[in-house]
C-alpha cells in the first residue's frame, strides 16, 4: 500500500480523533506496557487537542497517534498504535505519513519535530525523514523504604555527598521562573503544558534552588504501575542526585520508572547507584535541524508520548 491516504481501502478514513477514541488509544498504550501517567490524557487533550488523529475503518477506531504542537515552533509526534489485529498491511504507514503531514502543516517552517520510538521502528522512521540522535533508557526500581535495606528490588543511595541546594515544593517557586528554567533546559515553549503537567493531583515536585536561583526540579506523577519521575532536570549531577533522593522519599515503597537520555553519563551512573534495571527504552529522533537541548542537565525526560 502507498503512503498516501487515497490508498486507503474504501470506507478507511483518517481525522481528528474524538476524547472516547483517545481514551481507548490511552488503554492501547497501556496494554503495550508503555505505563501511561493516570493524568497524561486529559492534560495532552486540554493543552492541545487537534494533536489527537484518528485511522476508522467501517467507521470504528482502529488506530491513532498524537502530533502535539508546542507554539507552532516545535512539535512531537507518539502514542503512534495500530490495533493489533491490523498491524502489518499497511495501514499504520499510511497513517504515520498523514499524521507527519498535518504536524508539519502545524508548525512554522523549518520547526523540528521530535520523538521517541520504539528501537524496532526506527529504520522505518528514519526512512520518514528523521534522524536518529540517541537511546532513552527507562530504568526501573522501587523507591528505598524508611529502613535502609527493608524493600525488595531497592538499592538505597548513602547520604553523603548530597548538593547543597535547598530543595523546595514547586508551588511555593514563582511560576514564571520555573518556566523559564524549563524553557532553557527542555528547549520547548511549552508553558501552558508544563503548569498543567505540574499541577496534576497526586503528583510530588520539588525544586532546587543555589544562590536565589533554580539549579534543578523534578516531578513525580502516578502511572498505570507506580510513579514516573518526569521531567528531571539539573544543572549539576550532584544537584540531580539530590533531588533525585528527595522524590523518592516521598514515595516511599513505591515502584517508579524514569527516562534517561544515554549520552548522560552522569544520570545513567545515577541509576546504576540504584540498583535499577532497564527494561525498556526508545530511539530519539529528529524530524529537521534539532533543538538546542542541554543533556547533560536532563536526568529524566518529561514523556515518550508528548516530548
């Protein structure tokens, strides 16, 4: 089958998905092990949901994805699942390229798009378009308990050598500074998605703050299993280890996955440190000239799905 939609079979058609279709797409990615946030819908949906397209056949939902567009200057493209019964015909390819097609209608010219694939799929990708620029490993692990030692799976991480930053609950830090800080680390104009992504119920954020100045936050949000500590950023690893230990203690027990880009040596170390073991992980690539991203400060990223 060609790329081009007119090659779908009579009665096939691709659109904007509706929040029942992205729902079950939501159970889709759970189902693949993929360990959604309980929130990541819902917060995607609100912030943009003209990122939601749909594949019907015969007019049921049989496949979807998500092309977010963060102020039109960059976009990311996940959540890309074919119902099982119908992968391999070619479907899926045809709903990959129109889905690639109406994000770059989205942005300005020239904008990046970015995303995190499946290792399997990335030759496909890169014959898309995009340019393969390194591994995100997830890593795995229970949070230590209150008595060094006492969970299972857990490595507890010794106390010395903590930063010296003041860690401090993200809603006492003045929203514009925490968005700025994370405009410069994560690149994106992303504003309006990262105040939802923080404030979502249940979820555990602190900041790190050295000399009246951000030096780093996390964020822990509940997954489908656990938590997810996503995004991670720091400007040292010492301050990342901090923070890191911090989240933790607020769950204590607790299964949590994080995703750490590979060329960060330091918060690989990080997860080795712990114990944790890596059961899964995706293909970073590009569509277009990159982002200006500081790795060596991403300690975990913000999601595979939305960027």
């Amino acid at each position: 089958m060609a790329d081009d939609v007119s090659q779908l079979p009579a009665g096939d058609r691709i659109d904007q998905m509706t929040r029942v279709e992205a729902g079950i797409l939501d159970s889709w990615a759970a189902a693949e092990g993929w360990n959604p946030g309980l929130a990541d819908i819902d917060i995607a949906w609100s912030y943009d949901p003209a990122a939601f397209i749909a594949l019907r056949k015969d007019q049921e939902f049989v496949g979807g994805g998500a092309i977010i567009s963060y102020a039109g200057v960059a976009g990311f493209m996940g959540l890309f699942i074919m119902r099982a019964d119908l992968r391999n015909q070619g479907l899926g390819r045809v709903l990959w390229h129109e889905r690639l097609r109406r994000l770059r209608a989205r942005l300005q010219p020239e904008a990046p798009i970015g995303m995190d694939g499946v290792f399997n799929m990335a030759p496909f990708y890169a014959a898309g378009g995009f340019t393969y620029l390194y591994r995100d490993l997830r890593f795995q692990g229970v949070a230590p308990g209150s008595t060094p030692g006492s969970t299972p799976g857990s490595t507890p991480i010794a106390a010395a050598d903590f930063g010296n930053a003041a860690l401090i609950a993200l809603d006492q830090i003045p929203w514009p500074d925490l968005a700025a800080y994370d405009t410069k680390v994560s690149g994106l104009q992303r504003q309006a998605f990262v105040h939802a992504w923080l404030g979502q119920a249940g979820g555990h954020g602190l900041a790190a703050v050295e000399d009246g100045a951000i030096s780093g936050y996390g964020f822990l949000r509940h997954c489908r299993s656990g938590f997810k500590l996503a995004p991670l950023y720091a400007n040292k690893p010492a301050t990342a280890r901090q923070l890191l230990l911090g989240l933790l203690a607020m769950v204590p027990n607790n299964q949590v996955q994080i995703d750490v880009p590979e060329p960060n040596q330091a918060a690989v170390d990080l997860m080795a440190e712990l114990g944790w073991h890596n059961p899964f992980g995706c293909a970073r690539m590009v569509h277009g000239t990159p982002l200006s991203v500081p790795v060596a400060q991403v300690f975990g990223v913000t999601s595979f799905e939305f960027g």
